[in-house]
C-alpha cells in the first residue's frame, strides 16, 4: 500500500509555489525562443579560465583542507577579501560579522527562519523580488507592501504601512529586482530615520550595487544607519563605525560578479546575529562548500574581481542601452518603462485593463518571452506589467526580440477601445 504523502506535509507546505521564472526558464530553452526572462548574467563573461586555473591551484596546494569539513561561518580569507571589498563602499565590518551562504536564497532563507513566525507582517517593496517573498511564504508570513516609483520606495507612504508593526523591512536600494530602479540618496536618509523611530529594522539586499554603468554611488543603508547612530554625515572618510549596533542587516552575493553556480552569498549583521544565523545554517547544511570558497577567493583575490567586474559592467551598458533603443523604435505609446542606471533587469507599465499572463501567450507565439508582473506581487493583484533582462541577450537577439514584442503589444493595444 503506497504512502498518501498529500496528507503528511506541513502545513506550511500550502503557501508554497513553484516559481513561475524557473517555469519560463524550462521553457525558453528551446534554441528558438529569445529570452528576457531570466535574471541570468552573461555566460560568454563567466570567467572560465581563472577558474580552471584556481580549481587546479586549490587542489594541488590545499586539496586535503578544500574537500572537508569546515566552519560554518565561512573561509576565513573569502570573508576577509569581502570586509575588505565591502570598505571601498563605506561598509565597515570584521570578519566576526560576516556569514558565507549557499546563494543569497539561502540567507533570506536564514533571516527567514530566524526572525518569522506564522503570521509576522513583513513590509516590502511593490514589486518586490519574488525569491524573497517565496523564501518567507514557507514561515508563513503575511505582506505588507509601499509601493516604487522611478527613485525607488515611496517613502512618504511608509509611516501608514509601519502602524501595522513589521517584523522587518526588505529593501533592494540599488537597481531593484525586478523594478530597475534606485533608491535616492534623500530617500535612503528618510527611509533610515522613519525606521529608526518606529524601531523595525530593514534587510537591505544589494546584488546588484557593483553593477553602476552610470550616475553617482549612493551609500548603502547600513552606511547611512551606523552615521546616524554615531551622529555624523555619511563620508568615505570617517572613521570606522560601530555599525553593527544598528538597525540594517546587508546580504550580497558573487552570482552576478563571479557566477551564479558557485551559490556564494553573505551576510552582514551584528556579531549576536550572526552567531544564531550560524546556528541556523547549522541545520541547513552544516557549511556551505569549502572547495568552492576556496576556489572563489583564489580567483577573486589580488585585484581580479575589480577588474572583471568593470567588464561586465561595459557589457551590461551596451545591451541596456539596444534595449531602451528598441522598445522607443517599436513598442506602443500608451507603455511605459523604467531606465535603470545598473543592474539586469528593467520594468514595462502595460495600460491598466491589460495583463501581462496573457500578454505573455502572444509572445510565446512570437518565439520570445518575459516574466509577467504579477509574480512580483505578494497578493499577485496587479497584473499590468512584466519585467524584461537585459544581461544574457546577445545585442542582435535583444532588437529582434524587442521588435517581435513590440509587434505583440501593437497587436494588443491598438484593438482597443479609446
């Protein structure tokens, strides 16, 4: 007599789902679809050779240490060349505060099982990204959302959503995920000082904040927070900060510097925190894979990674740029988009009676796909916008694909009714 396993999973297992980007990602395999679905980076730029190079030199030289157990904290000198990388953006740290992870999925899956229980109000953007929410839904959370605009979250409609009592903010400041936009720097000051008051603290997510192709830097929160704890304006000339007494717990990752196989994120966070993140982590995976940190540091050390990483952004300035080209050659008035200043992806605003599911089945038809809005949401509501990914695309498949779509959202739109 078989199992009936329906009957034996958590309940927790009822708000989970499958995520509709690794559906689309099966789909577009197929060598005939041009894909803007992904938030895949540009395999072409992996750099294969370094790696090829620094597995050899791991094994051959500390192959013994690189296959075994390790801490779970991380591989001491990959958390220190983070510390030290995360300096020139005015982010002090030691390496007591710093947690390797098996992707950032795995540290929101950390925070999640760390700071939620059933029921916990989380306050996040609108859109948002959708790994963050599907990571939470398993702890059973509910969402309370603020909506973006072309300089990132609104901050003049938090203080309505903080009266709700969060567990916790989640904010991507730079070239957010999926909306392409920034926070401001005058808004990243409000956004510090409203959560100060109201005491929620804010998961600040930055994956994308090397990838600038243009306009100035902009500090990161937890800068801004540690400033106005020891009460000073943020510069990159200050002293060390205590920062790790704040309010912001910062998460980045190498998937979109490196590669996105390696699963290598990290998180930042007071010394306490992370020390029960390690506890956590514990029972995940006891650590994430010591080979893999290893090599990482070998080929990200001694200046490697900035360099490449000023490549990458070259060639995500290039295919961003085709890209906002193409959409004002072919797409239809009445559609908007966003114009990202970094990052992968951008944002299309459809006319309000249009959904994008559908949208999407014309443009499967057409041989070219993107990820519809309401994924973004957590209550799937708001159904007249899509995300498109500029970084995988070879140039001369993003002006076709552009214009295939262009000629779906013309078939679409003009129909109707003025």
């Amino acid at each position: 007599m078989s199992t009936p396993w329906h009957h034996r999973y958590a309940q927790r297992t009822q708000r989970m789902g499958s995520s509709m980007i690794r559906e689309l990602l099966k789909l577009t395999e197929r060598p005939d679809i041009i894909s803007f679905a992904g938030g895949l980076p540009a395999p072409e730029l992996f750099p294969v050779e370094a790696f090829e190079a620094a597995s050899s030199r791991v094994l051959r030289q500390h192959g013994s240490k690189a296959l075994q157990y390790s801490t779970t904290e991380g591989y001491l000198p990959l958390r220190e060349l983070i510390v030290e990388k995360m300096g020139r953006y005015g982010i002090e740290a030691s390496v007591d505060n710093v947690l390797i992870t098996s992707g950032s999925q795995q540290a929101l899956d950390l925070i999640g099982k760390l700071l939620i229980n059933p029921g916990d109000l989380i306050l996040t953007e609108r859109p948002s990204y959708l790994g963050a929410l599907q990571a939470w839904r398993a702890y059973q959370a509910e969402f309370s959302t603020v909506p973006i605009d072309d300089d990132g979250l609104r901050v003049d409609m938090l203080e309505e959503a903080l009266c709700g009592g969060p567990k916790f903010m989640y904010v991507l400041p730079n070239f957010q995920n999926p909306g392409g936009v920034t926070l401001s720097y005058e808004r990243r000051l409000a956004l510090i000082d409203i959560a100060d008051r109201y005491g929620v603290p804010i998961i600040e997510d930055d994956p994308y904040g090397e990838l600038r192709f243009e306009g100035e830097h902009l500090p990161p929160l937890v800068v801004l927070d540690a400033d106005k704890l020891n009460g000073r304006q943020y510069n990159f000339q200050n002293e060390p900060h205590s920062y790790f007494k704040g309010n912001v717990i910062y998460m980045s990752t190498f998937s979109k510097t490196l590669a996105p196989g390696l699963r290598l994120g990290w998180i930042v966070a007071p010394a306490s925190v992370i020390q029960h993140c390690v506890m956590t982590k514990q029972g995940m995976d006891l650590h994430t894979s010591s080979f893999i940190q290893m090599v990482a540091y070998e080929v990200a050390k001694d200046g490697f990674l900035t360099e490449h990483v000023r490549q990458i952004r070259d060639v995500y300035r290039e295919r961003r740029d085709i890209m906002l080209a193409a959409m004002s050659e072919h797409f239809p008035p009445g559609v908007r988009w966003t114009r990202p200043e970094g990052g992968l992806f951008l944002w299309v605003t459809l006319p309000d009676e249009l959904d994008s599911t559908a949208v999407l089945e014309a443009a499967i038809n057409h041989k070219v796909a993107f990820v519809p809005g309401a994924t973004f949401y957590p209550d799937g509501n708001t159904r007249n916008s899509f995300r498109l990914n500029f970084s995988n695309a070879q140039p001369e498949q993003i002006q076709e694909g552009i214009a295939r779509l262009g000629q779906v959202l013309h078939n679409v739109i003009e129909p109707m009714p003025v």
